[in-house]
C-alpha cells in the first residue's frame, strides 16, 4: 500500500451540487459523519456506500495484510466479510485513544501505527463522499487530554485534502453544544463507547463576560495556520476524567456467552447479540422475550438467540456493570471537588455513545447525579453536529470585531468603569443573552442612562483581520472607549431610585444582522422595558 491514500476530485456539475460543512468525529469504535447545507438549518447524517452501517455511521475498523490483493477494508466492509476477529493482526480497531498518547499502544502485531490507521480511515472517508456534496469547510473533534498532539497529527492528515477551510473543535464542548447547553456551562459527559466508557468533568469557554466557544481553525482561505495564527486555544477546561476499557462490545460478549455458554463467540453470534442488546434497549416491556436469528458456522443452520429486558438488565447486574460505573463516577466527581466543582454546581450531565440507550443506564445515572439533570441528545452524532454548531460559517456568523461595554458608576471607587458585554473574538448572533442589574447611584434617581463603549484597537484583547482570518493578539496597553453616541439611552425610574437599591434587569443580546438589543424589566415593580436596538456591533 502506497503513503498516500489518494483522493476524490468528484467532478460532478456544478449546478447539481449542495455547498456546505463536512463535520467529522473520529470514535474509538464509530466515526460520525454529518454534513449542513449553506442554506439548511439542520445537519444531516451521511451515507457513504459500502463502509457506513447507518447513514452517518461508520465502524472505526481497518483490515490491512500485505500479502492479500484486496488488502485493505474500512468500516462496515470489514463486518460484511467476517473479519473482525480481535485476535487478527491485520485487523486494526480501538486505534483513535493512541492518537496522540504519550504512552504507545500494547502491541498485538498490527501492521498500521495508530495514527496511519486513523489517517486512512479519515482520507477513505473523504474519498468515498456523495459526488453531490461541494465540502466548503470541514469540521473535526479532538479528545481534550490530547488536544494539541492530536491536531498536530490531524493537520498533517488534512495537508492534502482540497478544502479551503478546516476547524478543530475539542470533544466535551461539541458534545456539550450537540446537548443544547449554553457557553460558560460546567457540565458531566458520559461517554459510553463500543470499546470504552469516558467520564469528563468540564467547564466550557464563555459564559458572563467571556466570549463564546468556537471551534478553532486549521486552515483558512486556503492557508495552512499552523504556527501562524495567534487565535488562542479555547478548550473546555477538564475539571475530573475517568475512564475503563469497557463498552458495547463487551456487553455484546456477555449476552452471547450467557446464551450460548459452550459455544465460541464468533463474529455473526456477537452482531446477532448486539442487535438484540439495541431492540432490548428501545422496547418498552421490560417481560416482553424478543428473539434475533442468526446462521450457527458450525451447523450451518439458523440459530435463535432470545431474551428479555428484564433478563438482559440482571445480566449486567451479576456482571458488575453498575459497580463499574459508580466507581468512575465517584473518582470523577472527587477530582471535580478538589477543583471546587460538585454536581449541584453542574448544569446537565450529558449521556452520549452508543451505550446511552440503554435504559439501566439511564435509571441509574438518573438518581446517581442527582440534583444534576440528565441531557440525553441523539447519543452518537451529537458530538459531530455540536461541532457544526461552532464552527464560524454554520450557525456562529462572525466574531466581533472589538469588543462591547456598559459604562456603570461604581460605588466603591466612586467612578464610572466599563463592564463588559461581549468580548473580542465573541460568536455572533449570541445564543444567550447577557444579563445584568443595575442599581441607583444617587439619592431620588429618575433615570438611568446606558453608555455603551467600543473597546479601541489597541486593547488587551485586539483581535484583527488578516485576509479575512479573525486572529487575536495581545497588548500589553490598557484599551481605551469609542462612545457610541453621543446621546446615551434614558432608562426612567418611577418610582425614582435610591443609591445602592437594584433597580433595572436587563438583557444584551447580539441579533442575526448584528444589532446590540437590549431588553428588560424594573424589578421593583415588573414594569417590563421597551425593547431597545442600541446600535450595530459590526
């Protein structure tokens, strides 16, 4: 097998073509694929002939020999053809969690390194990719631990591929955004894989103050920007991990031995006991028997393989699966202590993977996370289509320019000071607005006037243009204020306020044709505001 996989021009017309954003998510047992149209609102999974399962999904299988003409399958083509024995040293899977790794994988004889086996995967996928779909920009997810040797390593897998826009996102955020909660959010992923189960404690980039998460970009305009762009890594900040190498595939392996004790497992009994797992985990009935057939190899006749919800649930039981988990949940949630993090300070708990439709799962983690909610998104593609979601270009339009601020009197110094809206470098349209209180600074105070400033281009946080590329760059000068007119918005008072008394919440938000809006309420009285378009933040 030659170095290079080769790729695709897909020459279809033009006039036939959908333009949009590729997003890819690399899994140590599924890689996700999905991709959003320039003019759709939603992602969609995409099926990629002979190597996709489902539509989106594809196995993070390579089978290579060098002695075989046809010498190399990807993803479920390495299924259809039996050849996922794991003992097969030219079969290559759970390669994606040594991407990267300082310590180097056990070695059981494969042909490919690691990193090969996730580049030819990746390259496959492109190769084989819809004719009709014209990729403007792709997306992929990285593990956080090894966030800055895995993009090193994916930089150079993408070095050839012919898209004029490539972003990394970390995978906690993207999962965290696929889930629908709000930048600044410190929240619990699940991760219950086909070969391993992932717990992380994070706190997301953004929230009051803070710019939102964006995905960071690898390529732009058609420039590589390793070693050139200044944009600041933006990860979420891991708080507590745990993690144990057991998943679906494990669970598949118990079902097929406690039905078939004396029988060796063979690949066609695994997948006839994994289906069953999946109709076990979306039925209803907890009494109801539900049977999956498959072809015995050794008798050549049809075999019945039959099981309950409730016998499935005390399978796992006796087997330890729940001990399993309430010890990586208890180690993850010490390490979120000793980072001043407990599950009420948590705003969802997020349950992804394959594994997250099983329902003793869900029982489980429900009253184990308590007062925490369980946020249950589609459970495989919710890490890909969450880093579609921060990727500029998709949902996120532009990043402001320079910042925005809120002169308010501050009591203490007996001065006025800016506060800060929204920072440089902060997505827009915002997905939640900002909320402030504002109090009276002085005895029978009639009104309140809203000052809002630009932060000039020489602040700590400038953020500039170079050939369209928004890239931040540090100065150590303290910014100075652009006024934005020179008549401030009234607020009135009625009744008048008092010094030190909160009179006024109210809500900035940036709106899809970037006007600053501003919203809110006297909370003295409920009396609600007059929606305010304060000016433009472009």
């Amino acid at each position: 097998m030659t170095s290079e996989i080769p790729l695709d021009t897909k020459n279809a017309l033009p006039n036939l073509r959908k333009k949009g954003t590729l997003a890819i998510d690399l899994g140590n047992s599924t890689t996700v694929v999905a991709f959003q149209g320039e003019l759709e609102s939603q992602p969609t999974l995409v099926e990629i002939p002979s190597i996709s399962r489902v539509p989106g999904e594809i196995p993070s299988l390579i089978w290579y020999s060098e002695i075989y003409e046809r010498n190399l399958l990807v993803g479920q083509q390495v299924f259809d053809l039996g050849l996922t024995v794991k003992e097969d040293p030219n079969l290559n899977s759970d390669f994606k969690r040594w991407i990267g790794a300082s310590e180097p994988p056990k070695s059981n004889g494969n042909k490919l390194s690691p990193e090969r086996a996730g580049e030819i995967l990746i390259k496959k996928i492109w190769e084989k990719l819809p004719p009709e779909l014209e990729i403007k920009r792709l997306v992929l997810s990285a593990p956080i631990e090894t966030y800055r040797s895995y993009r090193a390593w994916l930089n150079k897998v993408c070095s050839t591929l012919p898209v004029s826009e490539i972003a990394l996102v970390d995978e906690p955020t993207a999962a965290a955004m696929g889930a629908g909660l709000p930048p600044g959010s410190k929240l619990l992923v699940v991760d219950i894989g086909g070969s391993t189960i992932d717990l992380s404690l994070v706190a997301l980039e953004g929230g009051e103050g803070r710019a939102d998460p964006v995905a960071q970009l690898m390529r732009f305009g058609g420039e590589d920007l390793e070693g050139k762009s200044k944009q600041a890594l933006r990860c979420a900040k891991v708080l507590g991990k745990a993690g144990i190498r057991l998943g679906g595939r494990d669970l598949d392996r118990w079902i097929a031995h406690h039905l078939f004790p004396e029988t060796s497992i063979t690949e066609v009994l695994l997948n006839a006991s994994e289906k069953l797992k999946c109709r076990l985990s979306n039925n209803a009935i907890d009494a109801e028997v539900l049977t999956e057939v498959f072809l015995d190899s050794a008798t050549e006749s049809p075999t019945k393989l039959s099981l309950s919800r409730i016998e499935l649930e005390k399978l796992f039981l006796n087997r330890g699966l729940l001990q399993s988990l309430e010890q990586l949940l208890k180690k993850t949630l010490s390490s979120g202590r000793a980072n001043g993090c407990s599950l009420k300070d948590l705003q969802g708990v997020v349950l992804v993977g394959g594994g997250a439709r099983i329902p003793l799962i869900r029982r489980w983690l429900t009253e184990q996370i308590k007062p925490a909610q369980l946020i249950t998104p589609p459970p495989i593609e919710a890490v890909a289509k969450g880093a579609l979601s921060l990727t500029p270009g998709v949902r996120l339009r532009d990043v402001l320019h320079r910042g925005v601020s809120l002169r308010c009197w501050d009591e203490r110094s007996k001065r006025h000071k800016w506060h800060p809206l929204f920072l440089a470098g902060q997505p827009w349209p915002t997905s939640n607005p900002l909320e402030l209180v504002l109090a009276a600074s002085k005895p029978n105070q009639s009104e309140i006037e809203l000052v809002i400033g630009t932060q000039e281009l020489t602040g700590m946080n400038e953020v500039i243009y170079k050939n369209g590329m928004p890239i931040i760059e540090m100065n150590s000068r303290d910014p100075g204020y652009e006024i934005w007119s020179n008549e401030p918005i009234a607020l009135s008072l009625d009744p008048p306020g008092q010094p030190g008394e909160d009179c006024l919440r109210l809500q900035f938000s940036i709106g899809e044709n970037s006007n600053l809006i501003m919203e809110g309420i006297d909370i003295r009285t409920d009396h609600m505001l007059r929606k305010n378009v304060l000016g433009s933040v472009r």
